[in-house]
C-alpha cells in the first residue's frame, strides 16, 4: 500500500483502527466500549496491579509447559512416524481427528480428572499444541530429498552424521512452521482452558472485570493478550524466517 | 494395499478403546468409566431422543454462525484480495485475530448480548471469521497472472475476470477456508455452551458431571468430537471430489 | 553482421516495400528504476513470423505485453494496422508460456473462453471450436480437462484458443520452452505450416536460437542492459525447404553460429 508515493508498512492500519475506536468511544455510542485512550491508561494501571500479575505468571508458566510437553512430545513422535511406516498408520489417523477436533469439548473430562487447576490448563494447552507440531514434523522427515540421502550415503556419512548434517536440517523448516502454528494453538488453549475453569489466571481476571462492569480494565486485558499472542506469533514467524531461510530454494 | 491400511486402522482403533475399557476397569479414576459403559450411554441417549434434541439445539448456533462467516468472510475476502487499499486496510485486523484468543471476548459478549442465542452466534462468527477472511483474501490475491492476463488479452470486462476467472481459480481455497471456518465454528459452539449457558450437547456435559454420571458425560463428548470429524472429513472429501483437477493443470507440475 | 540475402529475398520480403502489420515507436519501459526496455523501434512485416530472440532480461517478454495492450509503454507506441495500441483488442491474440488453460473447465470451453468473452452463443462458439481442436489434432479430447493432458497437448488447447478467435496477429510468449523436446520439434514444424496457410503475423518470443532460426521469416535480437534490438536478421532461403532439411541447411548453420557469436558476451 503506497500513499502519496511513500510505502505505508504493513500493519499500519491498526493506527487508524485505534483512531476510530477513539472516536466511537468518545461518542458513548456503548458503554461496552470505552475509548481507546481511557482503556491505555487503566492498562498501565492494571499492568502494575499484582492480580494482573498474578494471573500472567500464572498463564505464563502454563503455556510454557504445556508448549514444552507439546514440543518434546510432538517432535519426536513426529519424526517417528516419518521414518516408520506401521508406527505412522496406526497412530496418523488419530492424529488427524484430534488435529480437526473440538478440543474445547475435552476441557471437561481433563476437569474431572485432574481437577479444577493448573494440571488441567497445561494439558489443555499441549492437547491444542501437540497435533500439528506432530503432523509437521512427520511432514518434514517425509518430504526429504532422496536425492539427498543418497548423496550422504554416497559420500560415505555415518548414520549421525546423517541425520546430524542432513536429516536435521532438511526438515526444519516444516518442524519450525509446526512449533509456530502449534504455540499460536496454545495460547488459546491455554486461555480457553482459563475461562472455562475461571478461577485461575487471566479467566478469573476477566470474570471479575465482567461481573463489576470495569470496561477499561476488561479492555486493558484483552489488549494486553492480544498484543502478547500477536508478538509470540510474529516472532516466531520471524525466527522461522532467519533459521530456514533456504526453505523456499530447496 | 488398501484392506492392509484398513485393518490397520481397525486395529488401531481396537487398541485405544481397548485401553479405554481396560483403564476404565481398574479403574484410573473414579471419574473415568469404561469404553462399554460410555458406549452404552450414549446408546441410551440416541434411543430415548434427548441426543438429537440436544444436537438440534447445539447445531443452530453453529449453522447460523458459520453461515454469516461464510457470507460476510467471502464478501471481506474478495475485497481485501482484489483491493490493496482494503488489504492494506482490513487484513491486519484479520491476522491479528488469527493470532490472538478471541475466547477471552466472551465474557464480553455476555454483557453486551445477554446469554441466548445472539451470544452464542457471536462466538461462532468470531472464531469462524478470520480463517475464512484470509484463505479467501490470499486465494485471490495469488490468482495466476497469467490467468488473468489471458482473460485481458481476450478483453474480458473487470467482471468477467472476477467471475469467469478469479473466483473459479480460488474456490478450492476458498472451499477450504471455509472447512476449517467449521471447524474453528464447532470449537466456538461448545465453547459457549460450555462457558455462556448450558444448552444442546454442553447440557448433557455440564449437567452428566454434576450428578456424577460420567458414562453420558463420556458419551456426549465423544458424540461431538465424532460429529465434528466425520462432518469435516466429509468436506473434504467433497473438496478432492469437486476440486480434483483445479490445483493441477498448470506447465509446472 | 552482415545480413544473408540471395535475389529471391528480394523480390518477395523486401524491407522496404513490405507491408507492416505491426509497429513499435520509440518504446521504453522502466519498472522504477530499472529500465526493461529502452527507446526500442521494431516493426513486423504482414504474414510473416518474426521472433525476438536474446538472453533472460532483454525485455522480451515485456515488449510482447506492451504489444499486446497488457503493458503500457512508459513512453512510446505501439501501432497495429497504423492504429495505436492502448490496451487489448480482438485484432491480436496471445499464447502463454504456462498455457494460462483453466484448470476447472473442459479443452473445448478452454477454446471457445476467447469468444465465449466476446459474447458469442453457445452453438456457435463450440462449433468453431471444435474446428480448431481438430486443426490442432486434439479430436476426441474435446471434453477432458488440462490436467489430463500432457504438456504438448495443453499448449495445443492454448493455440487452438487464440487461433479461434481469429485474429490478425498471434503473440506467442515463449509457447514451446514447457513442452519437452521431441513435442518442441513437432510444434516448430506445425507452426512453419501454420506460418505458411494462415494469412496472420506472428510474433514469437524464444530463447532459443536454433529455434528462432528454425521458425523465423524475421529475427530481432535483443540486448540487456540497456535493452535494445542489437540485430535484424532475415533468413532467406529457408522457407523454401522442406521442413526436415533446414537444420542441415548451411545457411541455418552459419546464422545460428553467428547469433550465437553475437549473443556468447552476454551471457554470465
């Protein structure tokens, strides 16, 4: 998008998006909706209140966990699929169902088994995680060049050379892209989970924001989460850019 | 080759409900009943009809969401992939959508909807929306030039490209951004029935655990992970079929 | 260099006398900074094949848009029978490198989409379609889709379209360089008879010289940075041949080694 001959970046809009949300909140068209200005300032207030603290290292140590076991669960079972074929066609369809399954509807069974605290998030956020890091990774042992493990062979590597200097690399970039989609899927596992039990993290907070009718502080949150996802997200889009940069030529 | 994956398939599926069953017996939890029990739930469940009341009352705001996602999500898609203006305009919206856990406006929706239908429509749209805005934004935006350019070189009118030849080149895309606009859909329509007000099949769930009768509990979970993936697969299934040959054809393959 | 030319030449194609169907005035083309074609004059004879022939980035390709009316010219005109281009027109159709087919429609709507455009009825359309499937030996395949077609016969659905609409000049962009070789060789030939029993001008982008050289009544070498027609050579003896003679014609074998001489500096 160019505007008088001078490239606007790419995500520039959300200024003018911010504006109106302004505006609209001036005019009181809805209590719902405070203006912007009002919402930034409760933001720092909140941001500083040990609740709000509270309820981010809480979502913070759930989501990093429940990445964590999605991660080293994911990867390996993935790469295990890749490389054997019976492994692959008895676990692959199971893993497409819960790839495109509800997962929301799950919540409850890890209620009642795990009851109503952190274990159940963890779990929820690596059962949101885990099926595509798996499917990706699986994708990228797959989609190796056999011209390029012949070309190891021929060269004589030893298998951990192999896999060390070959394998590894060839598929990481399908692993990464995974790890990304994956954490993206986390994190609103893990405030799905949050809301759905309400008492712990971020859920509670919202709950009790809603229910005292705080519209700024309600907004400061969101606003907070959502610019936290947004820059997890883009991050990692562009660390995934920098460490597979030869993804595309291959 | 295709009876092996079969069996294989049965197999699988023998092992992990046997291991339901077997874990159930011993049992892992006393919240956890066994494969057979939850089966004959869910058996008595279809039997005696409040299955498919419930499921008429879970899928209404799911049918109604994802049907405006879809209308309104193609329309904002086509706009966004044709214009750079709008792209420019609208798409980060969209994006940060993707990214960000749009669950968190619920309690929002609630103040602001009550917790009836409106509500629960609203969650579905807001889950559904954003992945059939860009699948379809991005689908049209990638139209091969050389598509459009032909259409051009025989003088077609802006119109005629946008019918005869962009929409036609985007639907697989478009087709499959609104499969998983259903599925992102189904995930919004338990939410809230779980989260807003217990009805439909978030009804049986709720209500199953508060008197401890975890075989339907069981039952009416695995009855919508199974609806919601056999419904998926059966998109998909009808993508390949209409789709077959659209995503070949060109001098690359 | 000197140009081949023998008296039969001269009473037939001679430049001077000859009809032009096709000009370009002074055409430059900057994307940005970057000057793809510059200050270029060409023109091309009625009924004739002329190819433009150069390296990658010589800008042909952009010159065969801009005479197509899919460019536009950051200065300069094209003109085609004396009337200046100024966007597509039902007098010029364009074959693509990537055969451009739509992949959700069957050969014979594939061929019939030019004048299905031109708001022709139905009956009408696919009944002229059908006459140039069969001209370009596709008979029976009227209902099977791209994809279930080899790489030469999609360039066939993709000339009997531009042929259907029956314009006066045909742009061939590159139209060979997907098929495989053996198709390419019978492609070269068919085209000599087209070349030969349509009255229609065509202009044919390759990066091919035994190609150019193959096919061509005019070559238009063109030159990078900054692009510019280095060379117009006129074959002259060639088209007398019989198809499977030429390249062992000396004539074609001094021309193509001279191209090449001219063009070896430019290529990295």
């Amino acid at each position: 998008m160019k505007l008088f001959g001078i490239r606007l970046p790419g995500m520039s809009s959300l200024i003018i998006w911010g504006l109106v949300w302004e505006i609209i909140g001036r005019m009181e068209v809805s209590f719902f909706v405070p203006p912007l200005s009002a919402v930034i300032t409760t933001l720092f207030e909140v941001i500083g209140s040990p609740a709000f603290q509270k309820a981010l290292y809480e979502t913070a140590y759930a989501f990093c966990a429940g990445v964590f076991f999605a991660i080293a669960i994911g990867i390996p079972t993935g790469i295990l699929m890749g490389k054997n074929r019976l492994i692959d066609e008895l676990l692959l369809p199971w893993v497409n169902i819960f790839l495109s399954a509800p997962l929301t509807a799950l919540v409850p069974v890890l209620l009642v088994l795990f009851g109503f605290g952190m274990k159940s998030i963890i779990i929820t956020a690596t059962l949101f995680a885990i099926w595509i890091i798996i499917l990706n990774a699986r994708a990228g042992v797959m989609q190796i060049n056999r011209s390029l493990l012949e070309m190891a062979q021929s060269f004589g590597a030893t298998p951990w050379a192999a896999f060390s200097k070959v394998y590894f690399w060839a598929a990481l970039p399908e692993i990464l892209g995974g790890v990304r989609i994956g954490v993206i899927r986390a994190v609103k596992g893990v405030i799905i989970g949050q809301l759905l039990i309400s008492i712990v993290g971020f859920g509670a907070l919202f709950e009790l924001y809603a229910n005292n009718f705080l519209m700024e502080h309600f907004w400061a949150v969101v606003v907070v989460l959502f610019a936290l996802a947004f820059s997890i997200s883009e991050l990692l889009a562009y660390l995934e850019r920098r460490v597979s940069y030869y993804a595309a030529k291959r | 080759m295709t009876h092996r994956s079969l069996y294989l398939k049965i197999f699988s599926a023998v092992i992990v409900f046997g291991a339901w069953e077997i874990a159930g017996r011993i049992p892992v939890s006393y919240a956890f009943p066994t494969f057979f029990e939850s089966m004959a739930a869910l058996g008595r469940m279809a039997f005696d009809g409040s299955l498919w009341q419930a499921y008429a009352e879970t899928l209404k705001p799911l049918a109604i969401g994802v049907a405006i996602s879809a209308v309104t999500g193609n329309a904002m898609g086509l706009w966004i992939g044709l214009s750079k203006f709008f792209d420019w305009l609208f798409s980060p919206i969209f994006i940060v959508m993707q990214a960000a856990p749009l669950a968190a406006l619920i309690p929002l929706l609630v103040m602001m909807y009550g917790i009836g239908l409106t509500s629960k429509i609203f969650v579905v749209c807001i889950m559904a929306m954003p992945v059939i805005v860009l699948n379809t934004a991005g689908a049209v935006r990638n139209t091969p030039t050389s598509l459009t350019e032909m259409g051009r070189s025989f003088q077609a009118s802006w119109w005629e490209v946008i019918l005869k030849i962009i929409i036609p080149a985007a639907s697989p895309v478009i087709f499959s951004g609104l499969r998983l606009g259903v599925s992102a859909g189904f995930i919004g329509a338990i939410l809230s029935e779980l989260k807003i007000t217990p009805t439909g099949v978030g009804d049986i769930i709720t209500y199953s655990r508060s008197i401890a009768d975890y075989a339907s509990m069981y039952a009416a979970i695995f009855s919508i992970i199974l609806l919601a993936v056999l419904f998926l697969n059966l998109l998909e299934r009808l993508e390949h079929y209409l789709f077959e040959g659209n995503t070949r054809g060109y001098a690359s393959d | 260099m000197a140009m081949p030319q023998t008296n039969h030449a001269m009473d037939q194609s001679s430049p001077v006398t000859q009809d032009i169907a096709v000009s370009a005035h002074n055409v430059s083309k900057n994307y940005g900074p970057v000057e793809a074609l510059k200050d270029l004059t060409l023109e091309f004879p009625r009924g004739q094949l002329t190819s433009l022939l150069g390296p990658s980035g010589c800008g042909k390709t952009t010159l065969l848009k801009i005479i197509a009316g899919l460019l536009e010219p950051t200065a300069g005109e094209v003109q085609v029978d004396g009337k200046a281009v100024t966007g597509p027109g039902p007098d010029r159709a364009f074959v693509f490198q990537d055969f451009a087919l739509l992949p959700w429609a069957s050969v014979i709507r594939n061929v019939a989409f030019g004048l299905e455009l031109r708001g022709i009825a139905k009956t009408e359309r696919e009944d002229i379609a059908e006459k140039y499937i069969k001209d370009v030996g596709l008979s029976g395949f009227e209902k099977s889709f791209p994809h279930e077609l080899s790489g030469g016969m999609r360039q066939r659905v993709g000339l009997a379209r531009a042929l259907s609409v029956d314009a006066d000049v045909l742009l061939m962009d590159e139209p060979f360089s997907a098929v495989d070789e053996q198709t390419r060789r019978k492609f070269q030939e068919d085209l000599l008879a087209l070349v030969a029993n349509e009255n229609k001008t065509f202009i044919f982008v390759t990066h091919s010289i035994e190609e150019a050289v193959y096919v061509s009544d005019q070559i238009a070498i063109l030159l990078p940075r900054p692009s510019r027609v280095s060379d117009i050579i006129r074959p002259t003896g060639l088209r007398e041949k019989d198809s499977h003679s030429i390249r062992r014609d000396p004539e074609y074998l001094d021309i193509v080694d001279e191209i090449w001489d001219s063009l070896r500096t430019y290529v990295e």
